[in-house]
C-alpha cells in the first residue's frame, strides 16, 4: 500500500489499506492517476443528516447548488484516479422534503441530481440497481407520516412506498487495461443482474456505536456489508486498490480487505476514523487467525 504525502489529521497504513483522517479532495490529491481499480461508498444526503460541525464537511452545505459544487469536486477526483474503463458505486437514496426546512412534505430526487453531476463532470452513468427495505422498520426509524397505519385508516392520500436504496455505477471513459473475472457462478449473476436486490439484511453493518461522538452527532448509517461485497466482487479483481472517500466507520474498506482487495479509505470525522481503525484491525486479525487455523 503506497503513502501518501498529503496533510491530515492522522493516518493508518498497513500492507493491505490505509486510513486517513482528513479532507478526502486533499487527500485524493495525493492518490497516483489511473491507480483505483474501485470505489464504493455512501456521499452525505445534502443537508438530510448532520455528521459533523466543520465547514469541510460537504453535509453542511447551506443549498443544494453548493453541496453539488463541493461533492463535484470529489467526483472530479474519483475520476482522476480510477483506472479507464472502471466503475465507481454510489449508494444513495430520495431525500424527504420536510415542512420546517422546504416548506412542503414530499421528496427530494437527490439520485437523479447524483447522475446529472456525474455525468457534468465526465463519468458515464453504466447503470443501477434498486436494493429493497422494509417499510415496517423504516416507518419505525423515521416516522414519516407515509408510511404509518393510522395514515391508512386516516386518509390515505398521504400513503408512500417505502423509500428503496440505490447503487448508482458509473464508468470512466476509456479502455480497462486488466480484464476483471469475478469469481461468480452463473447462477449468482442471474440474481445479482437483477434491477432489484433482495435478500441484503438491513442489520448486516459494522457497530455504529463506537463511531458516535454525542457533541455533534446526529446520525450515522453505515451501508450494509451485502451490498458493498456484491459491488467489490462485481466490479473488481482481488489484490486491486477499492477507495471510499467517505469511509465512515470503514465498512467499505474493511469488506475489501476480507475480500482480499486493497482498500484506501478517507474519512473526516475523527470518531468515525477511529471506529474505523479498530474495525479494519478486527478484520485483519480475524483473517490471521483463519490462516494459522490452516497450517
């Protein structure tokens, strides 16, 4: 795993990833061009959630043109850096329009603004898939009036599906200069070519609790380690370089390394880097003791 030598706040680097806490555009910087086989990571949904109070945060954007400014200069960087011909997976979901903040109950295309930008800055949008949710457990978590039974008894014009994540795969122009020969059956790419995934367990994450700072946070919501697998094992091969600039809690990177990827994962909270740094060294010592268990 190659160091970069770039300004952060602090900075984990082992044989198979490294984790840096600090600005993931300036961090990018230091990442050689055409070097990232893949990227896979969940960006902040415009104002939706408060992570963090810094102003580098992209999530505390004041407008949504400003939030698209700051996230574009990311996207140019993921671009730069990925291999030609290779993809970057974007997990998002519709953002909720609220009465307080937009002056109206509905929903925010936040996934069709996510494509627009992509494609502003030079990506080919290849393709997506819809990954199902539970309406029961979201209207338990977000108590949105669309999804409640006493809406169903009340007036049922208020009625809303259940808001379904998205995994938006976009491509560099380009040629891919090393062929990927996922290690599938045909049968697990029937299912998984799908439009639709089933099956991924919303409960299937890393520990939250370790990543919560009570200063200043006020949500986290690490994406499942199904999905991120289903992207690494897809879109990759093993022994190449995945990139999540927003790490988080590091759900991306340390599925990487269990798949036997390189992983670089950039994360600007401090608490989140250091749940990160504790999960990727769990999954590092997970895996040394599984060899020794075969010799």
């Amino acid at each position: 795993m190659f160091k970069l030598h770039v300004k952060v706040v602090d900075q984990v680097i082992k044989s198979d990833y490294a984790l840096y806490c600090g600005d993931s555009v300036e961090v990018m910087k230091g990442i050689p061009d055409d070097s990232i086989g893949l990227s896979v990571y969940s960006p902040p949904f415009i104002s939706l959630y408060t992570y963090s109070p810094t102003e580098r945060d992209v999530g505390n954007s004041r407008t949504e043109d400003e939030f698209f400014y700051h996230y574009g200069l990311i996207i140019d960087e993921l671009l730069r850096t990925a291999m030609p011909g290779r993809n970057t997976c974007v997990h998002v979901a519709q953002v909720p329009a609220m009465l307080v903040r937009d002056g109206y109950i509905g929903l925010k295309d936040f996934r069709g603004k996510t494509i627009q930008a992509y494609e502003d800055r030079g990506w080919i949008y290849h393709g997506e898939v819809c990954i199902d949710k539970c309406p029961q457990a979201q209207a338990i978590r977000t108590h949105s009036k669309g999804l409640l039974f006493v809406q169903l008894k009340k007036d049922a014009s208020w009625l809303r599906p259940a808001l379904a994540d998205y995994i938006l795969v976009f491509r560099k122009p380009g040629d891919n200069p090393v062929p990927i020969k996922p290690d599938l059956t045909n049968d697990e790419w029937i299912e998984w070519a799908r439009p639709i995934w089933y099956g991924i367990k919303e409960s299937d994450t890393l520990n939250v609790a370790e990543g919560r700072d009570n200063d200043d946070e006020r949500h986290i919501c690490p994406l499942q380690i199904g999905t991120i697998e289903r992207c690494i094992r897809l879109w990759s091969n093993p022994g190449e370089t995945v990139l999540s600039p927003f790490a988080g809690i590091g759900s991306e990177i340390y599925t990487a390394v269990k798949l036997k990827r390189k992983g670089i994962g950039i994360e600007l909270k401090e608490s989140y880097f250091k749940a990160a740094v504790k999960n990727l060294k769990r999954a590092t010592m997970h895996d040394g003791a599984q060899q020794k268990k075969l010799f």
